[in-house]
C-alpha cells in the first residue's frame, strides 16, 4: 500500500492478491472522519472463458456519538 498526505487530506492505493480469489485495487481519500474510494477486483478466468473485473465505489465517516 502507498499513503500520501496532502494538506488534511490522506490519499491511499493498495492492493491484495488471492491464488484463490483473485486481485483487489483500492485508492481513496481520507479527510477528517471521512472516507470515499473504489476498488476493481479482477479474478482471472479459466479456459476459454476470459478474466472477470468489477470496480465498485464506497464512502463512510465515523459514527458520531
């Protein structure tokens, strides 16, 4: 994973591999109690059937109390 600060904001990318379940790219920004990104997982396919990719998109914050 690479994080990288700019001014309040945190910028990230990572990545996970899987023999099993395939490859996951996230990236996303951090700033104060929140959080948006995305992630492409990607599974490699078998035969003659080709590789699978679907990127989502996700955002949160902190539960305030």
């Amino acid at each position: 994973y690479t994080t990288v600060a700019e001014g309040d904001k945190i910028l990230f990318e990572a990545t996970t591999n899987s023999s099993e379940e395939g490859e996951y790219s996230w990236t996303g920004v951090i700033e104060g109690n929140a959080i948006i990104g995305s992630y492409l997982y990607t599974q490699k396919g078998w035969f003659l059937f080709g590789d699978t990719s679907k990127k989502r998109h996700f955002k949160g914050s902190l539960k305030s109390e």
